[in-house]
C-alpha cells in the first residue's frame, strides 16, 4: 500500500483528512502469503488503452514505489482490467456516482482499464488477502472500495479516506500492483455533498485516494491534487498528470 494523503477543506471550521501515512501492506497482505491465481488470466497481448502523452513541462509527482533496479514506479499491469467491486453499507447519495466519474477520469489519463463488477459483502480488513478464491475465483481479488464509519475504522476519526494497492512480482520481472483498498468516510462524504458546490469538493476527493491507488504518493506542492491537504486543485494538475501518464506506460507482466 502507498503512503496517503490529507485534506483539510476550508469550509464552515471542518477539516476533512483523506488519508494518514500508511505503510506497504497495513491493508493488504502479501500475495505469496495467500498464493495466487493461475497466470495469465485475462492477460492481453498488448495494453488495453493508451495513456496521454507526459505533460511538455512536467510537474511535481511522486510515486509510491519504485522498482529497485530501474527506479521506475509500480504500476498496473496495462494489459489486464483492474476489476474492482463495491462494500455498499453506508454509501451516501451519489456516491456510485463519484465512483465511476472518477475511476473514468483515471482511466481517460492512463489508459488502464477499471471495471466495476457489482456490490460485495466482503468487510474490510488490515490483512485483506490478495487472492480469494473461494470469494472472487480463480485470479486476483479485485480493488475494494467500502464507505465506513469511525467506528468501524478509527483511522476515519481525522481522515476522509484511505487508499492504496498491493504488489507482487516474478524473479527477474518487474513488481506490478494486482489489487488494492480505497476506504472512503461515509459521514464526511454525506457531509461534503450536502453542502453548495460540495459534489467538486466529494469527486476531488474521490481523485486523491484512486490517484493513490493507481501508484501516485504525496508531493509538497499546494497546487496539485496530491497534496496532503486540500488546496486550490479540484482535479489532477500538471505534475499529477505526468506521474499518471507514467503509472499507464507499466510493463505487462502475463506471467502473474
């Protein structure tokens, strides 16, 4: 899992936090802890879409994780849908909604494929397993989003989100993200939305914690959406546009 960010909003005396710094594997165990899925499936011979060209300029990003020998960052394997699925107990108004406005704008700037594949019943867990056979069958887990409460994850207590993905790897291959948890406040969302212009507010959220998800870490610039409080951004700047155009250009990696 990537470290994650905070967002503090600016209105009516209320901070909102998107996420605390959280350590690799906090939420989701080591994939080689658990096995894994037959290779290969549903692995493409090329990338399913096209990432937008880097920014002339560039920007201030940083990644959650690089490879050890190149430095490149972790990423998605682009030639496979990263399936993701939906806790819906506590899901405010709308918030299917942000969802997938979200998920389609990271797509639309990586290329990588989401699909939502419908509500779970599966609850949220520090140790959330990566391959789940029994629940998901025979490849990966996909990406669970819940909408908690403080009282279920305490962490909520001063932070409207958690976010980040689990990776695993071949010898000689580089490490590739396979799943992952994004853990949205549902009180602070109903909050959000309720609230005049509150819906750019709630989806600029929305963006931080996938922009984790998809590999992007915090960066120490006010105007870019990865920014550990909330600024002037409402949507991915410049520098989180570099570091998501490279988080769409990662190596497919059939063998997983």
């Amino acid at each position: 899992m990537p470290a994650l960010a905070v967002v503090g909003a600016l209105i009516v005396g209320v901070s909102w936090y998107l996420d605390p710094d959280v350590g690799p594997g906090r939420y989701g165990a080591s994939a080689t802890e658990n096995g894994h899925p037959s290779a290969g499936v549903e692995a493409a011979d090329a990338p399913l879409g096209t990432p937008i060209d880097v920014p002339a300029h560039g920007g201030t990003h940083a990644f959650s994780s690089t490879q050890l020998e190149s430095g490149r960052p972790v990423a998605y394997d682009p030639c496979r849908p990263i399936h993701y699925v939906v806790r819906p107990d506590n899901a405010p108004w709308g918030g299917d909604a942000l969802l997938r406005e979200s998920f389609d704008r990271v797509t639309s700037i990586t290329g990588l494929q989401f699909v939502l594949d419908g509500p779970t019943d599966e609850q949220p867990s520090r140790d959330r397993a990566s391959f789940q056979p029994d629940r998901y069958g025979d490849r990966w887990a996909p990406v669970l989003i819940t909408w908690e409460t403080a009282q279920e994850n305490t962490e909520l207590i001063r932070n409207a989100g958690l976010a980040g993905s689990a990776s695993v790897g071949l010898p000689g291959e580089p490490r590739v993200y396979v799943t992952g948890t994004v853990v949205l406040d549902a009180a602070d969302f109903e909050q959000m939305l309720a609230m005049p212009n509150g819906w750019e507010l709630a989806r600029s959220v929305v963006l931080h914690e996938v922009g984790h998800l998809a590999g992007l870490d915090h960066v120490n610039d006010p105007t870019q959406l990865m920014y550990p409080e909330s600024g002037m951004a409402r949507d991915y700047a410049t520098g989180d546009l570099t570091g998501l155009a490279q988080l769409g250009q990662g190596q497919c990696v059939p063998g997983l």
